[in-house]
DNA sequence: GTCTATACATCGATAGAC
DNA sequence: GTCTATCGATGTATAGAC
C-alpha cells in the first residue's frame, strides 16, 4: 500500500518529503528569521511555526544553517521580482524625466510600504558578516540588475549629457535606498523627516539638469 | 585600610567599582558584540574577553540588553567625533565643488577603511527592529548632524541655485553611504565594483552644475 | 516520512564565600 | 567588589518507534 503511493508519485499525504511541508517549514523560518534574526530564531519556533516536528525539519534541511541559507535565497529572488517586474517592456518610454520619476516612485512605493521587506534588509545587512556568501545573492539579483538597467538607461539617453552614467545610476538608487534606509528601517521618519516627493524632484532635477 | 582608600577616592585597583574594569568589560563586550551581534553574544565570552568573571559583568551593569544599549550608544558618540570631527572650523572655506569634494574624500576614506564601522552598522542595521531605541541615537549622532550642516552649507551657496537643498543634502549623504554599504558591507567590491572617484566627480558635477 | 523522547552543550542570571 | 559554583531554561541535533 504504502509502496502503491510511491510508485504511482501522487501527491497525497504522507508520501515523500511533500513539497508542501517544505514549504510550511520554509514559510514558517521566515516569520521566525526575520522576527528574530538568525542566532536568536530556535529550530524549535520553526517547527511549530511550520506545524510539524523539529525532527521533520532536520530531515527536509541540513541544519540551521542550511534552511537559512534556503530561505534568504528564495526572499531575494521573490522580492526581486516584486521590485524588478518585467512588466510593461515599455515602462522605459517616454520622456526620462518622467521615465526616472516613474521609476522612483514605484520603487519607494514599493519599498516604503513593505515591512517584509525591510525586515529582510535588516538580516542581511546583519548577517552580512557572518554569511558574506548570503549578501552576494541579494547584491547579485537585486541591486546590480536595477543598477545595469539604470546605467544603460541613462547611457541611452545622450541628451542628458552625463559624463558618467553608471556613477549617475549609483547616485539614483543610492539616494532612494539610504531613504529607505534612514526614514523606515532605522526608523528616522520622526527625527529627520523629509517628503519622498522633495527628494524624487531633486533627484530628477540634477540628473536631467533643467537649468541647462 | 579598604575604607581609607574608599574615603580618598584614589584610582587604586579593588576600590569601587572600577571604572578599569568597566572599560575593560564595554572592550570585551564591542568586540564580541561586534563580531557576533547581539544574540549570539554570551554574557561568558564577554567577561572572559574582558578578563573579568560573569559576576562582575553583572555588577556593573543590569543585564545583557544594558550592556548592549550602553556599548551601543558609546561607539556612535566615537564614530561621530571620528567621522565629524569639529576640526578645521574652516574646513567649509573654498569654492563649493573642493569643499563638497574634500568632504566626500573625508567621509569615505573614513568610512572603507574602518572595519569596525562597517560592523557597527551590520550591527545597528540587524538590530533595528528589536531594538529601535538604539537606531535612534545613531541617527540622531550621525546621520542628523552631517545631513543638517550639508543642508545649511548648500542653502547658504545661492550660487549653486539649488531649489531645495536639504534633499539635495540626503542625494550627497544617501549616494556616499549606500557605497559604502554595497561595496564594503554588502562586500559587493567584487561583483558590482566602481572607482570611489567616479562616484564622487558625478555627484560633484550634478550637483554644482558645471553646465549652467 | 514523521513523530516523541532525549542527549549534550550552553545560555542568562544569581547565591554565597571571601 | 569580585570570585566560584550553580540553577533553571533553552539551544541544536539525533535515535528509535511507528
């Protein structure tokens, strides 16, 4: 009987190691991960968290280690494709202030809003020291692709006149995620408050250069 | 004897609770804390770091959370002087685009060089969201002050026609600390490298108008 | 494949000797 | 004021039943 399910490779209960397990424990580890941090979150909160047995954990990942490593990876690439949709492929059409405005307003949007998000920040720029090897996916699927992307936007656009469009695009992006950065995960909004839009229009000031 | 040296006063060794011994365990306790952020941190490394036993740990200070609150707080008072240093009163003197220059020079090397900063923002960032009362003196010891005098610099240079200077401020704060955080923190160097000097001649350029 | 039970280490914090 | 010794809780990880 037991074999039958085996062989026919249906997806009832008790079969393998269900995926759908795999996916509680996993869901349940970023609750825990991003509540508590790394050190602080017990195998033991994970498996209750996911619903099932800590031995059950250990039989799906590794160790602590292991699941960590598996979870950050799937946040980066989820949270990648939320901020980096490939949505409309002419969403780089138009006039480039409007183009660099559009974007930055969906990217704050998007980043203002998220708590999710802004816990995974708060991990990975914490752990970043003890799991260097953690920080690559996030600079590698987040940040470098938007950068490129920017930096051959701005390269395509002449009439700017940038003299160096890949610093430019550092510019951009570093202004917008320190805003992020400063107003939301250290929680400046109350100290050191400042309008998203003041600091879009600036921005888009300097780089399209009006006064020219 | 004991109550000789009690009523002087004098710095000698088992008098009171010794200010030696204090400092020695807020030592013991940056690099751990540092090295390993706050969780995985024991109260047992820290006093043997320091050379002292767990007792005394807990004699001088309340307990693992005020240790950490008064380490916190005493490494953003350094960092600050380091990074801010009321030097050169002078050194805003000049034309615009070599003091912005000098001072994006300044705040960098300072900032990639230093280890210990770039751990003590791993540490400041991961630990945000548990504890938010320690963001607050680093943005209010920090990042405040250097954003602050940018923006009144900025606003008193009519010549620069900026329209709105405190965000131009957070462009010039965001683009240098995001650098530092991808290349140094998040050790993207490697993967996503780009000259310090590039950065800074763009933000210069953009931001002092050579156009106009 | 999943569970319960457990081995073994280490944690934060304190009591009591000196 | 500082130490050693220890308490109680909790941590990771695994063995063995089903």
């Amino acid at each position: 009987m037991s074999s039958m399910s085996k062989i026919a490779g249906l997806n009832g209960p008790g079969r393998q190691k269900s995926a759908e397990k795999t996916d509680a424990i996993l869901k349940g580890a970023m609750g825990e991960f991003l509540a508590h941090g790394y050190a602080a979150t017990s195998m033991e909160r994970v498996a209750a968290a996911a619903g099932v047995s800590k031995a059950t954990v250990y039989s799906h990942f590794q160790d602590k280690q292991g699941l960590f490593m598996t979870l950050v990876r799937r946040l980066a690439e989820e949270k990648y494709r939320a901020v980096f949709n490939p949505q409309d492929s002419q969403f780089l059409q138009g006039e480039p202030s409007a183009v660099l405005q559009s974007l930055a307003h969906k990217m704050l949007d998007n980043a203002m809003g998220d708590k999710q998000l802004q816990s995974f920040m708060r991990l990975i720029l914490g752990e970043s020291g003890r799991f260097p090897e953690l920080a690559q996916p996030y600079v590698e699927n987040l940040a470098k692709p938007v950068i490129e992307l920017l930096s051959q936007y701005l390269a395509s656009r002449g009439e700017l006149q940038l003299s160096d469009p890949e610093a430019t695009a550092r510019i951009f992006i570093g202004s917008l995620v320190y805003f992020v950065i400063l107003q939301e995960v250290l929680h400046g909004k109350k100290n050191l408050p400042l309008e998203r839009d003041r600091l879009i229009n600036s921005l888009i000031e300097l780089i399209t250069n009006p006064k020219h």
